[in-house]
C-alpha cells in the first residue's frame, strides 16, 4: 500500500514543532513536488507535515532529531538542479 500523505499543516506556533519542522530553500518547484519532497525526507523520519511553495518548501517531523538528521544530510544536496 501507498504510504499515506503527510498534511499540508507546516505552520504551527507550538515551539516544539518549529524546532521539528525544517525550511528547504532554493528548490525548483516547477519539476520537484510535494510527493518528491516527501520521499527524499522521510529516510530522516516520519514527516507529520510538508508545504511546497513557489521556491521552497517546509517539512514538519515528529521531533527536532529527525529534523537535524535531515538538515545535516540534504543541506547542500543537488535537486533537479539547484543546490538547496
């Protein structure tokens, strides 16, 4: 079975889930998708949230580690591309 969508919700105030959410800049959204965005940053954890907007995109995990995991692993990584 197909893993199921994480929410659109990226945007809470709870503090904790701003230190578990992580912002992807420089992302070329005219090829890379939000199912895209998914499946490259759910190996860090699960994702509870991912936003893709115009440029960039935010993915909420369930706690801050995951959320580090992924910054250290993608940042700098070449995506259809751009270098986030």
């Amino acid at each position: 079975p197909a893993p199921a969508m994480a929410s659109n919700v990226t945007n809470k105030t709870d503090p904790r889930s701003m230190n578990s959410r992580v912002f992807i800049g420089n992302l070329n959204t005219l090829v890379v998708k939000k199912s895209d965005v998914e499946a490259i940053f759910s190996k860090y954890g699960k994702i509870v949230g991912c936003s893709v907007h115009k440029g960039f995109a935010f993915v909420q995990y369930v706690n801050e580690r995951n959320a580090r995991a992924a910054v250290a692993g993608e940042d700098g990584r070449m995506i259809a591309g751009q270098v986030l």
